[in-house]
C-alpha cells in the first residue's frame, strides 16, 4: 500500500520546514524506519524517516525548498504500483521523524503535475504558503513568475512581488528569513502582548562564587561556568519559592513538582533554549556536564523537541559579551525568567571605606497574572544569598 510522506509538524510553533536533503531519491528502495531526508524545523536540524518499506516513487519538493507542514513532499510504494490515488486526498498521511517520534499531519492537498508552468487562463500553481501570504496582500497569482521547480509559485516569489519600490526604501540586501528566527518572531510577539510583564533588577557581590569556580579550576580539568552557577542557583532558589515555578493556564495557575530550567543559547540565526531537567536533584557537577552538552547540540542544530521545550524556568547570560543589564522576554509557558548582565569590577562603599568589588546585576521578567512584586522579589533575596554563600551550591544534591 502506498505511503505518503508529509512535512512534519514536531512543536507547536513550527508552521513550515526546508527540506534540507533528500537522503533517498527516486526509484530507491527504502526499509520502514530508515532515513529518507533531512528537514531543518524552526529549532533544530531532524531525520525524516519512512514509515512503511517500498521504493521512493515520487518527490514532490528539491532540496532547500520550505513548505508548509502538513505538504506533501513524497510517496514509497511498490516497484508497480499505481500511486494516483497517493498523490490526491482522502490518503492519510503516516510521517515519522527521528527516533520514532510521529506526528501526525493532515491530508495534504492533490500536488500538480511536475511541470508547474501556467498558461494563459489556467489557474496558477502556488505553494500553501504562496497562495496565504498573495491573498494577505491583494495579489493576482497569474501575475506572478514562479522560481520554484517547474515554475512554481513560491513565497518568495510573492514577498519579491510585494516589496515596496525600491526608491522607498534606504539601498540594502534582503536576507530570507530562517525558520528559527520565524518561529522567535512569532513567540515574542505571542509573548510581549498578551502578557503583563514586570521586572525586579538586583546587584550580586559575586566574589564568593568566582572563588568556588577557582577552586573548580585548581582541582579539575573541567569546571563549572557562571552559567552552570547560576543553573544550580536558580533551581535551589525554586525549591524554597515553589510559586516562581508555575505557568498560568488562564483558569488556573500551574505549579510544577520539577524544575526544568532552560538556557538561552545563541545562534547565527536566532537562539534556542536548551532545557537541564531535574535540576532540583542534580549537583552542581551534573549540571555543568549536562549544560555542555546540551549547547554543544543546539550549537549543531541537533537538539532534539524534547530537549528546548517544556522549561519551567529561564535564564539568559548576556555578561560574557560586556552587557551589564537587560531584560529578558517570557517565554510561555514560563512565568519568570532572569537575565544576567557582566561581572563588573566596580567601587563598594562599606561603613565609610571604598573598595573594589565583584558585582552583577540580575534582571527577574515575571508574569504578572501568575505572579506579583513581593513573590518576585523574595526569590531574587534567595537567589542572591545563595550566590554571596556558595556552599550550597557544591553541596551534595538530594535526590528525589
């Protein structure tokens, strides 16, 4: 029986993906399970796998090309088989992605022909994403000059078509937009409106957890980073404010038995936030070997959705680029999130006398349907005295 193979659709904000590479071409025979392609979502770099064996009879997108999930991309079927009705609706579509992780997707739309030229009179080809975004704007599709494979009308093609002319806009290059900068333009903007941000701003004396790092450094070959401190800092301060830990649902407020906290990592094309689970009963060590991890495959655009999804809590660490203070933007379902400025060597005025100290300054964004000032600035009281008094911090975890 022929199998559809569909684009994807692994998180809730991933609208579209590139067909990276085609692992498998057509007339190939493929074993149900093995990799057929490689799709770039808008957080990461997956292997699409078959979901049944037979041969690559059709591919319907080349490579680098970006549709809509839920498209049609290809169809595996026998050697002889007739795949008309595969290639029209009323198939259900069976994808699977890597490490066994389906998603279900909805029948995609009959694809044309693979010569998508249109003649005069004919109804256009376009892509779902093509046609959404000319009918947004007031544009005729016949007009149109497809760059797509066989002339087929892409959005490019329509966001070419809608930019204003050129003499109203400053001379420049436009760059397509990624999938992960898509996917963070929409999130903040799902973000910053509806939800009622307020933000609380403390400096840390920082003196006593750079030495802990020292010690780190003399008695290891790894040690832990300021971030990994600030990971173990965070998740002790969570234990004691359990009511930092939550999301609001908007009937209720959710509070989490484990803390799930995620770290912003950039990217050349946006950033991702890795997620360290159960930092609650992990040590310090634990952290920082997970932490490094983590990074190094969001890094590669290998994280698997499990990995940069679901975090209770956030921190984002903008000090190693010499910023001293920021604020960060909630991402749901997340009610709090701090942002981390530098480390600064700056005068302390202590009972009459001047010194240089090791100061930070740490920006808590709280949601303020979920949470209010007093709750937000208990846990940043904990937070800081947990960093002036590092012993906790290498303590020995407690395991659930």
């Amino acid at each position: 029986m022929a199998s559809r193979v569909v684009m994807p659709k692994l998180t809730d904000t991933m609208e579209e993906g590139v067909l990276l590479a085609w692992k498998k071409h057509e007339g190939d025979p493929v074993q149900a399970g093995e990799v057929i392609a490689e799709i770039e979502t808008d957080k990461a770099v997956m292997d699409l796998e078959a979901f049944a064996p037979g041969i690559l009879r059709k591919t319907l997108v080349r490579d680098g090309e970006t549709v809509q999930s839920g498209t049609l991309i290809g169809v595996i079927a026998e050697a002889d088989e007739d795949i008309t009705s595969a290639l029209s609706d009323g198939v259900t579509a069976a994808p699977s992605i890597g490490n066994g992780t389906k998603s279900a997707a909805a029948p995609a739309k009959a694809p044309a022909p693979a010569q998508f030229a249109h003649s005069e009179g004919a109804r256009p080809v376009a892509s779902p994403r093509a046609k959404a975004l000319a009918a947004e704007r007031g544009l005729d599709l016949s007009t149109l000059t497809g760059s797509g494979p066989g002339g087929r009308i892409v959005e490019a093609d329509v966001l070419q078509a809608s930019a204003q002319p050129a003499s109203a806009l400053p001379a420049g290059t436009d760059q397509p937009l990624s999938q992960m900068r898509k996917a963070i333009a929409r999130a903040t903007v799902q973000s910053k409106g509806p939800v009622p941000h307020f933000y609380l701003t403390v400096e840390i004396d920082m003196e006593p957890a750079e030495r802990v790092r020292d010690q780190f450094k003399q008695s290891r070959q790894t040690h832990p980073s300021i971030t990994d401190l600030l990971i173990k800092a965070s998740a002790l301060a969570l234990l004691r404010h359990p009511e930092i830990n939550v999301s609001f649902t908007g009937e209720a407020i959710r509070r989490y038995e484990q803390i799930d906290i995620g770290v912003a990592v950039g990217m050349e094309d946006g950033l991702i936030a890795p997620v360290i689970r159960n930092c609650e009963a992990k040590t310090l060590v634990e952290i920082s070997a997970e932490t490094k991890a983590l990074i190094e495959r969001a890094r590669q655009k290998r994280l698997q959705p499990n990995e940069y999804t679901g975090a209770t809590f956030a921190i984002s660490n903008l000090g190693m680029f010499d910023v001293d203070n920021f604020i960060a933007l909630l991402m749901p379902p997340q009610a709090a999130s701090i942002a981390v400025g530098a480390i600064r060597d700056v005068p302390v005025v202590t009972k009459g006398t001047v010194t240089v100290g090791r100061r930070m300054k740490v920006t808590l964004s709280c949601d303020h349907r979920a949470l209010d000032g007093l709750m937000g600035a208990q846990f940043l009281k904990e937070f800081k005295r947990v960093l002036e008094h590092p012993q906790e911090l290498v303590a020995p975890a407690v395991k659930s």
